[in-house]
C-alpha cells in the first residue's frame, strides 16, 4: 500500500502564507505580523509578488489572480484572508506535507509546519 501524504488543516494556511511571504520578502525580518504590508514594510515589488503568487498558485492549486484582485492584497492578513476563502469555496485546495516540503526547500528553509 503507498501513503499519501495528509493535506493540512484549513487552521495551517496562516502559518504556510506567513512563511512563505518571509521567504521571498526583499526585506527580511525576524517576524512577519499579520498587519505587516507587502510593500512597505516587506520591500515587495512586482517581480517578488509575481513570486508570492505563483508560488501560493502552485500550493493551494489557486487560479491566477486578475489585476483588480491583486491590487486588493496589501497586507499579508490579505493574502491569508484570499486563500483561505478560496479553499473554503472549494476553488483550491491544502497542499499536502510533501508539496510544503518540497516548495520551502527550494528556499533552503523548513516548511514552517515542521
């Protein structure tokens, strides 16, 4: 019989968006707070939110953003409130351990729900 990996919780996405805005923010602080904004705070620009996106894109199977909606996300609550109505919708789905493990370590760090 093989295993396949769990999903995680709806309760994991904070830490999984949180993390995975740590890694790629230009500006890297020692904490990442839910009201911390994406490019003031964290230095974010275009090419690094293309990264944020694509890289959550690829984890929770999200459909690309249009223009309208990504300019909406200004802070990293945002991004955490975006997913997670989406996978409540039924629009995309929790990634499993292996996908988390397999998208922080090209990063060179755990995934944070180690």
């Amino acid at each position: 019989m093989t295993h396949t990996p769990a999903a995680i919780g709806t309760e994991a996405i904070a830490p999984v968006v949180i993390g995975m805005v740590q890694v790629v923010a230009p500006r890297k602080l020692d904490r990442i707070d839910l009201d911390h904004r994406l490019i003031g705070d964290l230095g974010f620009h275009s090419l690094v939110l293309a990264e944020l996106g694509y890289n959550l894109e690829d984890l929770f199977t999200l459909q690309a953003l249009n223009p309208e909606a990504a300019m909406k996300l200004e802070r990293v609550s945002d991004v955490i409130e975006l997913v997670s109505a989406e996978v409540v919708a039924g629009r995309a789905e929790l990634p499993d351990a292996e996908a988390l493990d397999g998208m922080f370590s090209r990063y060179g760090v755990d995934s944070p729900l180690v």
